[in-house]
C-alpha cells in the first residue's frame, strides 16, 4: 500500500516538475543570471589547481591533432604569414626558394618516371641516412 | 613539367615540399645543375686567374703569353685546381658553391658530416663516374640511396639540406 502510494507520489512530482519546466522561459531567465557576478565568485585559479595538465595531455593524441591543422591555409589567413615572410632573406631568397624548388619538382618529375618504368610506385624522395635519422629522433 | 610532378598551384613549388626534404637524399636533376654551376665557377675563377697572370706577365716584362685551351699544362693546371676546388670545399662544408645554390650537401653513408679523407677519395672517383657514358651515374637515378659510382667509392651520400617546407610556408605568405 505504502509502495503504492510512494509510486503515485513520485509520478505526482515528475508530472509537476515537467509543467513547471515547460512554464518556464530558460532563456529570459539566463538573461536575468548576471555571469559575471556569477564568475567573480568562481576562484579560476584554484579550479586550474585542481586539473592534472599532464594527465589531460597524456590522453590526447597531439599527433593526431597536428595532423588535421591545414598550416597552408592557416598561413594565408593569418598573420603568421606575414611572420614568415618578414624573416625572410628578401629577394635573393625568394629566387633561391624559387630555383631550389623548381629543381626539386623535376627531381620528383624524373624520380616518377624512373619509378613508372621499373613498375615500382614511387612514395617520395628516399632517406635520411641512419646518422640523420638518430640525429632526428634525439 | 613541373606540374606532372605534382604541383598543386600553376606557379608554385611542388606538393612534395609540403614536407621538409632536409635529410633525404637527393635527386639527380638538383645534382646534375649543381654541379654545371660548379664547372661553370671553377672555369670562371681559372680563366679569370689566366687573365690575371697574363696581365702580371704583360705589365712587368712586356711580353704577351699565348694561351691555347689545348695546351697540356693548361689542362693539368685545370685539373689542379678542379681538385682542390671540389675537394676542399667537401672537405670543408660539405658542399660546394653549386651544391650550396641548389640546397644539396655532401655526407657520409651514415649521414655524418663528410671527412677530408671520404672527400678526396670522392674528387678522385668523380672521374670514374663518367666513364662508358657516364655509367657511374645511373646508381642516383635507379638506386634506393641515389648514390652515384664516387658516392659508393667514398662512403659518401647527397642530401638535401634545405628546410623545404619553410620555403613553402614563405610562398604561401607572399601571397
């Protein structure tokens, strides 16, 4: 009996709670929360204490992060770009960019086409040496 | 014929910059103009060295000396100075003034910096490589560590020792 009359008055309740959720406007009463009263109260400081940044970071795979960054477009929409280009040599490092690259894009043309020749997909230039690639991994 | 290559843009560098080649071997085409500019230099210092031995002799005995490219102490004079020029600058840097233009540098097969040892033994071997029509060079375009016959002498190994990707990254900031 008991159980029964805890059961109606818990269906009672959700019932009221439910009515008076949808009589409320959540949004006109945010408006009237004062956030920053609200984050004056809030001690930043000691909630940052209490995180454990090694912790966090060791489950994130910043790899993996890095990967989805598009540093190209990152490059032409921010500032960084005029960073870059401000520590730049000038304009005999621009041609020298300009002659390195062209040289290595027909080192790529030939390296393609040797590789279509011999029937072997070609995955980009070889390399390091063992030496470079300690030096690397250190 | 860049573009097959796979450039991304009509005027810019290759996709494969995307990544940085520093470390990587390098290909034939950056060796093969390095190395143009690098006669064209060591032929450039010694005609102007003639020039200027011919000047000296002119001024203090008044007398002109004949040269003739054929003349056979002319050739071993070359050939002197085209060995120090090469070996020294191995030996010293890695890199001659033609590697140096086109981003390239001479190490050892284990990726060390290239000894004065490895680096006249590799001036000596240079020769080799151009026998029986230049034989000695197909090893840079069918070999997975793009060594030439004096790379494989010597002990030695071409890299590219440019930041690749830096340079895209200032193509791409100017726009």
């Amino acid at each position: 009996m008991v159980t029964r009359r805890e059961a109606l008055a818990q269906a009672v309740t959700e019932r009221a709670v439910e009515l008076v959720v949808s009589a409320l406007d959540v949004n006109a009463l945010l408006d009237e929360v004062d956030l920053n009263a609200v984050l004056d109260q809030v001690d930043i400081n000691r909630v940052l204490d209490r995180i454990d940044l090694d912790r966090l970071l060791s489950r994130m795979d910043l790899n993996a992060i890095v990967q989805h960054i598009d540093f190209d477009s990152l490059v032409e929409q921010t500032d960084l770009g005029a960073i870059i280009a401000a520590s730049s040599s000038g304009v005999a490092g621009e041609a020298l960019d300009a002659v390195r690259s062209q040289t290595v894009g027909l080192d790529e043309f030939i390296a393609r086409w040797i590789g279509r020749l011999r029937r072997r997909p070609y995955t980009g230039p070889p390399g390091p040496p063992d030496g470079l690639q300690t030096k690397a991994g250190t | 014929m860049t573009a097959s290559a796979g450039d991304d843009t009509p005027s810019g560098p290759p996709a494969v910059i995307r990544e940085s080649l520093q470390g990587k071997y390098s290909g034939f085409a950056s060796r093969f103009t390095a190395f143009v500019v690098d006669v064209g230099v060591s032929l450039g210092v010694f005609m102007l060295a003639l020039a200027a031995i011919w000047f000296a002799a002119r001024v203090l005995t008044g007398q002109d000396i004949a040269w003739h490219k054929g003349d056979i102490w002319v050739i071993i004079a070359y050939a002197v100075w085209a060995f120090i020029y090469f070996a020294y600058s191995w030996a010293a840097s890695g890199r001659t003034a033609g590697m140096a233009l086109f981003g390239v540098r001479v190490v050892r097969d284990d990726g060390t910096d290239a000894s004065g040892r490895r680096a006249v033994v590799r001036t000596l071997a240079l020769p080799l490589s151009f026998l029986f029509l230049g034989l000695g060079f197909v090893g840079i375009l069918l070999g997975d560590r793009r060594r030439a016959l004096h790379d494989v002498i010597a002990g030695t190994a071409v890299i590219y020792s440019w930041d690749a990707r830096a340079a895209r990254l200032r193509f791409l900031s100017r726009g």
